[in-house]
C-alpha cells in the first residue's frame, strides 16, 4: 500500500529525462516559463536547470541591434530595468546571470549587479545615464570586468570621450553604437582599439567632429551607420564620401541627414562596394551613378536613396530593371517626376522585390495600384508586394477621392498587391 501511494505521488517530472525536457522547453518563450518557476521547488529545478543551458538577451528593446551585433537568441526575455525593478533583476541574474549574452543598463547600480552575475556577457546597451554617471569615470573597464563583451552602445547618455575611453580600455570591441550623446566629440577614435571593429554607428551626435571619423583607421568595417549628425562645412561633406574608398568590405551602409541632405561629389565610392547588401543614403546621385550602384554592387539587396531630386524617372526605371533584379526592398523619395510607366517597369523587372516605398512623387496616378497589380502576378504571382506611397497626388484624400470614384475599393487590397497610402489631413 506504501509503494502504490509513492508511486502516485510521481509527475511527469519524474518520467521525461532531461533532453526531452530541452526539447520541450525550447518550445515556451522564456518570459513564460519565469512567471511559473515558483510553482514548486520540484520545477523550480528542472526550470532552472534548463535556462542556465540557453542564451538569454534582458532587454527592453531590439532597436539598437544592428546587422553585425550578435545575434538575436530565439529564447530570450525582456524585464524593465528601472529603479523600481533593481531587486527583481538582481535576483535573476543571480540564478541565471551565466546565460545572459546581452543586456540593457540604467546606472553604476544595475552595472554592478550586471559585472557581478553575467561573465558571458556579449553585448551591453547603457541608456539614459545621468551626468553623475556619465561624465565621471567608471569604475569599470572592459578588459577587467567584462572580458567576453563584443559590443557596446551608448544612448542618451551623459558620456564623454574620456569616459568611453576609460572604460573601453583597449578592448578590442566588434560593434559598437553611439546615439543622442550630446557630450561625445569623437576624440576616442584616435585613442581605441579600433582592429576588430566590424559595426559602427553614430546617431544624433550633435557636437561629434566628423573629422574624427574621417582620419580613423576602419578599414575591417562591414556597416557603418551615420543618421543625423551635423557637417560642418562642405568640405568634411566631400571627405566623408571619399572615406568609403577605405572601406572595402562594408555591406551594410546608411548616410542619412534627411533636411540636411548631401550632394554626391563622386559616385566612385559608392559604386566601388562590392559587398554592399544594404545601402541607404540622402545623397543626390546622379542617375550615371545609380546605374554603376547597381551594375557593380551585385549582392545589393536593400536599396534606399532618400534624396531623388538629382535622378529622372525613365532612366533611373532601366536601370533598376536592367540591374536590380536582385532587389527585395526599394525605396525612392524626393523622387517628383516619377510617373506609372516608371514604377510599373519597376516592379516588372524586379521579380525578387517585396517592398517598394514611393515618396513625394507627384505624377503617380489612380490606375497604377491596378497596374501594379497587374505587373506584379506577371512576373510573381501569389508573392505579394507592399506598395508604400506617401505625400503624392493620391495621398490628399479630396483629391483622390474626386480622380476615384470607387474610393474604397481603392484602398482594398489587390491581387498580389498590398497598398499602403499615407492619407494628408
């Protein structure tokens, strides 16, 4: 009678080992199966047991992984890391700190916590560090504290070169992130480790020297991302552009001043990267130059020129379709004289594209969202393509209205077409 009710007391707990249980687990977001890990100590175990065996990213938000970051683990788990939250992250980390890869960072406090439990740690994102924080010195560095870190992005922080410095330390970092610091003037680029540096990117630096940049040695840099920074004179403006020629093997590019926006003073640079995947620029290239883009850079597949004004429908059109069938994204804006004959050669002669945003063109009618549809299940049909158009003749809604009178059929979805049309008040 004893051995019957012992044996009743067993779980599946007892009856799976523990790779099934992997197997089963990977299967449950890890926010899921924190919230049941006080169910019993039972569990408790084999949860824990589990998690120490996969990577853990404690963020809040994926928007400053960039292409060459480590890579987003399927199993990951975001906690809010504010004051209020300091007792419940150091608890974690505590148990589980040997799977975190990658982590968000408030303050010197959660610093602390972080050093203490995560030695695996690849990836650290400091947000919205106060001036006591920031513009002293930390009482950390890379080389001592945190060996296995790979990348580094500092936003909206109260930083200054001396500190990034400091607490890089040498350290031979593969990516890293500067966004909306105020204080940083890019005076550390002469004094880091830049030999391993893969991922750059500064954004909304508004005291960063350009020149910094311009002189450093980043010759193993495979993206580079510079979105809202001021340039000075025009000459720096020149400089930055002739700075790709020493850049071979980027693939991933964004030069992006959106009201501040740049003329291309040698197409050369641009055209000569051959490895580029993903190119985004508001420079104005002539419509020469967007065929040498495309016709060189053969493993283009992202493609977004943010600044048309320098380019002509009809020609630009050929180019796309005669070199850009690769091409899975495609974006044109400022482009005024693009009209329905140039977007629909566009689409028929890249059968690969999923994406195509058109902004501020004024010639774009009505028709072409049948037309496009049309083109589209020519050349891949039941593969959908997004059609985004913004601030055009159809996005006054009186006006479309008056050319359409099916208006809401109009805005209804299409045949292999999916339209998307920014209406103006």
């Amino acid at each position: 009678m004893l051995e019957a009710e012992t044996k009743n007391e067993w779980t599946i707990l007892d009856y799976l080992n523990d790779d099934c249980w992997c197997a089963v687990l990977q299967y449950v977001p890890v926010r899921d199966l924190i919230r049941t890990e006080g169910t019993s100590r039972h569990w408790q175990k084999r949860l824990l047991q589990y998690l120490r065996g996969v990577h853990l990213a404690v963020i809040e938000t994926y928007d400053f992984y960039r292409p060459k970051t480590p890579k987003r683990h399927a199993n990951d788990t975001r906690l809010n890391l504010q004051k209020q939250a300091y007792e419940s992250f150091a608890m974690w980390t505590n148990k589980l700190g040997s799977s975190v890869v990658a982590t968000d960072c408030y303050s010197l406090e959660t610093l602390k916590i972080i050093r203490e439990n995560c030695p695996k740690l690849e990836s650290l994102f400091f947000h919205d560090l106060p001036d006591s924080c920031g513009s002293g010195v930390f009482p950390y560095n890379l080389n001592k504290d945190f060996q296995s870190l790979k990348g580094l992005c500092f936003n909206n922080c109260c930083v200054t070169d001396n500190c990034i410095n400091q607490f890089i330390a040498d350290k031979p970092l593969e990516d890293l992130d500067i966004r909306h610091c105020t204080k940083v003037t890019g005076d550390f680029l002469n004094t880091i480790n830049l030999s391993s540096l893969k991922s750059l990117a500064l954004i909304s630096c508004d005291n960063f020297d350009l020149e910094h940049l311009i002189c450093a040695d980043l010759g193993e840099l495979t993206s580079l991302i510079l979105n809202h920074m001021k340039y000075r004179t025009l000459e720096v403006q020149e400089e930055i552009q002739y700075m790709l020629n020493r850049m071979p093997i980027l693939e991933y590019l964004e030069i992006n001043n959106y009201n501040d926006n740049m003329t291309c003073h040698d197409y050369g640079p641009l055209s000569r990267l051959t490895r580029l995947q993903h190119l985004l620029v508001s420079i104005q290239v002539p419509d020469e130059g967007v065929e040498a883009i495309l016709q060189n850079c053969k493993e283009l597949t992202s493609l977004n020129f943010s600044d048309c004004a320098a380019m002509t429908g009809c020609s630009v059109a050929a180019s796309v379709c005669r070199w850009g069938s690769r091409l899975r994204s495609l974006t044109l804006e400022g482009f005024e004289g693009l009209n329905d004959e140039d977007v629909i050669t566009i689409i028929r002669g890249c059968p690969e594209l999923m994406s195509l945003e058109l902004m501020e063109s004024q010639y774009l009618t009505p028709n072409l969202p049948e037309l496009a549809s049309e083109a589209r299940h020519a050349v891949r049909p039941g593969v959908r393509l997004r059609l985004h158009i913004d601030y055009s003749l159809m996005s006054d809604e009186v006006r479309l209205a008056q050319m359409c009178e099916e208006y809401d059929q109009f805005k209804s979805e299409y045949e292999d077409l999916d339209i998307e049309l920014l209406l103006l008040p």
